[in-house]
C-alpha cells in the first residue's frame, strides 16, 4: 500500500432524463441510471448497486490482504450481497447490508481460523468502516469437496 493520503476522483455527466456517465482517468466509462424501483430502465449499474458492489469487492481485497498477512491460502471466495432500503428515521436510506461469503481453502486448513480472518476482513474493510449501514456477513467455508458451514 502506497502511504497515505490517497485521493481519488471520479466525474458524472448526465442530462435531465436518461442515463448517465461515471468516468475517472484509466478506467472504462459505467453507464449509469436509476433502478427500476425508482422508475430507472433496469439495463445499467444504479447507485444503490454500485454501493453493493464496493461493499463486497472490497471485503474481497481485504480478505486477499488479511490472508496474506496471516498466511491463510484460499482457492476462492464467491460473495452475494443484498441491501435493503426503506425509511428510516423520516429519510431513505440503506437500513442493513448482508454480505454472503463463501471462502473455498484446500485441505488441512484450519476451518475456525478461516472463519475469523473473513469477520476480520468484514470489519476493517475501507468502505464498509465508512458506512452508517450496519455491514453484516454470513461466512461459509468450504474445505475441498466437503462443505462445512461454520457459525
């Protein structure tokens, strides 16, 4: 990691209806609009995704660190991620995002400590820790072909 401050930017066109542009310098342009749910055509990342989608990528690269630094191999780890929006103290907002994780390590891995180093990773993740939305994270791991789904 490059010392920190770090800084980063990002611009968005867009007009009065339609869809929008998000761009920031050496990245593809995304395609932006309102979900369905809030009358958007449901065909390009919303920012209620995109929430969802920094939330759980960077569970992931901070699972890849932690596990680095604790010399933890896995094979992979799959996440879905599902948030939910009502009112809450009179505003609209995420009330709860779950991540759902499953960690694949090879055999002879310690089960219990995999387990910890994916709650570790959910609570120092960058995005997460600047979130008001309580993160919460449902861990399996999975040894081999043996499927064991731990607390």
């Amino acid at each position: 990691m490059k010392p920190l401050r770090h800084q980063y930017e990002a611009t968005l066109s867009g007009g009065p209806a339609g869809y929008a542009r998000a761009s920031a310098a050496n990245l593809p342009d995304l395609s932006m609009a309102p979900p369905v749910e809030f009358g958007g055509p449901g065909d390009a990342w919303s920012p209620e995704h995109l929430l969802l989608a920094s939330v759980e990528s960077c569970f992931l690269f901070t699972l890849r660190a932690v596990a680095r630094a604790s010399v933890l191999e896995f094979e992979r780890v799959e996440v879905a991620t599902s948030g939910i929006v009502e009112k809450a103290d009179g505003r609209l907002r995420f009330t709860d995002i779950l991540l759902r994780a499953t960690l694949t390590v090879p055999p002879g891995t310690d089960v219990g400590r995999a387990q910890q180093l994916m709650e570790k990773s959910k609570h120092v993740c960058l995005v997460s820790q600047s979130l008001q939305t309580p993160v919460r994270l449902e861990g399996r791991v999975v040894v081999g072909d043996a499927d064991l789904v731990t607390p």
